[in-house]
C-alpha cells in the first residue's frame, strides 16, 4: 500500500466523525493529497477523495470553503464537480476558481454568467483569458463595471457584435471609452462611430494616434459641424416660436401669473421664461438666468417685483423642482 493510500483511508476513518473540527481536518488532508507533488492518487483513490471533498464542502462554514477553492484554483488535476460546486458558492468561496481555475470550462463559465450576479460576472471577466464566448456571455448579462473590466483585460477575445454593443454603451457611459479605445481589436468603423462623444483628449487619439484613414477626417470634421450648426439652427427656431406665441398672448392681454403657473403644469418651461421675461421686462437670456439659478431666490424677487401672489410664487417653485427632477 502506497503512502498515498494509507493517508487516504486513516481520512476516510476521520469521515466518519461528524464534529466541525474532524471535518475541517478532512478537507485540509484531502486537499493535502491532491497538492502532493509526491506519487499521488491513482484515478480510483481520486475518485474517492473527490467524493470526500464534495460531501464535507458543504458541510463545513464559508471561511473554511473559502480556503479550499483558494488551495484548488490553480490545480491541474482539480475534481471538476467540486470546482463546479465551489464556483456557484457566495462569491467569497467562488472568486478564486472563477479568476484562475483552469478546470471550469467554456460552458460551466457561461452557466455561472447566466446564473449569477454582477460579482461572479466580475470575477470572470478578470480571468487571464477569456473566450469569446463567455466575453459575449458577460456582455450581454454584465453591468457597465463587468465591460469596463472587459474592455481591459487584454485576454479577452471579444467579437464584433459584443464589441459593438460596449461601444454603445460607452456613449452614456464615460467610463468605457478610454479602454475601448486603447483595445487593438477594436474595429475602426466602431472607433470612428465613439468620435462623436468622446472627450477632447480621446477625439485626438482617434485622430492622430489610432491611425485613422486621414482622407476620413475632413469628413468626420465637417459632419460633426454641420450637426452643431443643425442643431443651433433647430434650438433658435424652436426658441423663435416660442417668443412668437408668448407674444401673442402678451398683446391679447392673456400673460399674467396664472398663465406662468399653467405652463408649467404642462412642462412648457421655454414658454415660461419667456413668459417671465416679458412680464418682467427682462431680456430672455436674463429670464433663463433667473429660472435656473439655483435656491429660486432670483424667482422670488422676480415674483415680488410683479406683486405675485404667495401662492403663486409657491406653486411655480414646486413645478420648477418637478421639471428638474423629470
């Protein structure tokens, strides 16, 4: 009998004692036996340990499980099923296997990304490398923390579509955009599309260091003007005819508090600092000014300028809050 073995039956006698201590002293020896550099377990005696470990894993507080998956997380010969068992643990026990285990495949790390939460996702993304179908996987289910940290990992092997969809995000969240932008597999077509919201410094890089096609710049560059002067042009015409109506109302002698307090109520706050202004004889840019400083302090003593009523000047500080928080 192999010294292997012997350890493994004089376990295999420890099993039998329920106390907290007999089985933390189990998975310490049986763990010890699947890390000796020694002769090792044949696939029988592997087998029986293996069973050992799964049963007393869960049996036995986090801390201890804990341990386990850090002593397992780089073991060639790891029992998959307790890997697998340990991985969709809390994520205290899971974090090392789901960063280092070589023992969980493709489809056991997809199950993990459908199954759990943003901390395995986490964990997983940070693996030195990452399949491209678990990258699609952690795109699709992931938090913008999982794709930044994605979006980092130079081991990751992420395809168009998934890289199409971080892109995407990246325009709400300022977060992604430099590590997306550092990646070297990230298409060109989808590092142009990123140009139209990234900050000054990143525009540069795509212009000048990203090697950008040059003949694509004058064009980028005069896309992107044309839809500023488009959009200047659509926000003064808006503006115009909203003085236009204002007016109206003004000459017809129907502009006064109550009027101010009705568009409100219907969220036309453009209409109401015009309003403001021709009642109060400011000029527009003044009524904005006044609307938008903060405490509506300006409002009140534009309010008691024009002899508003208490009530009233109440009710339009409720509705100016309101529009700010919608």
């Amino acid at each position: 009998m192999s010294a292997q073995s012997s350890k493994l039956e004089n376990l295999i006698e420890v099993a039998q004692e329920a106390s907290s201590d007999k089985r933390r002293e189990l998975l310490e020896g049986v763990t010890d036996l699947f890390l000796d550099p020694g002769q090792g377990l044949n696939d029988g005696e592997q087998h029986i340990a293996a069973e050992i470990l799964g049963r007393v894993a869960t049996e036995v507080e986090r801390e201890v499980r804990a341990r386990l998956s850090y002593r397992l997380a780089d073991l060639d010969n790891a029992p998959v099923d307790l890997i697998r068992q340990l991985a969709n643990d809390e994520i205290q026990v899971a974090r090392p296997l789901l960063e280092r285990s070589g023992a969980l495949s493709e489809r056991d790390l997809i199950d993990i990304i459908n199954s759990h939460g943003a901390e395995h996702q986490l964990s997983v993304s940070q693996r030195s490398e990452v399949s491209i179908g678990v990258a699609e996987a952690l795109v699709a289910q992931g938090d913008d923390e999982v794709m930044l940290s994605l979006g980092k990992n130079e081991g990751a092997i992420i395809s168009r579509d998934a890289m199409a969809t971080i892109v995407d995000r990246s325009e709400s969240a300022e977060t992604l955009c430099e590590p997306l932008l550092k990646r070297t597999d990230l298409p060109p077509d989808l590092m142009h599309n990123m140009f139209w919201w990234v900050s000054a410094e990143l525009k540069k890089h795509i212009l000048t260091e990203a090697h950008v096609d040059e003949s694509l710049v004058d064009e980028m560059l005069a896309e992107a003007q044309r839809g500023m002067v488009a959009e200047a042009e659509e926000e003064e015409d808006k503006l115009n005819r909203v003085e236009r109506t204002v007016r109206r109302r003004m000459r017809l002698g129907q502009l006064n508090q109550d009027a101010l307090v009705q568009y409100l109520r219907r969220g036309q706050v453009d209409e109401f600092i015009a309003a403001l202004g021709y009642l109060t004889e400011v000029d527009q840019q003044t009524a904005r000014r006044i609307v938008y400083t903060t405490g509506h302090e300006a409002v009140a003593v534009a309010c008691r300028a024009k002899g508003f009523d208490l009530s009233t000047f109440s009710t339009i500080v409720l509705l100016l809050d309101g529009a700010a928080e919608n």
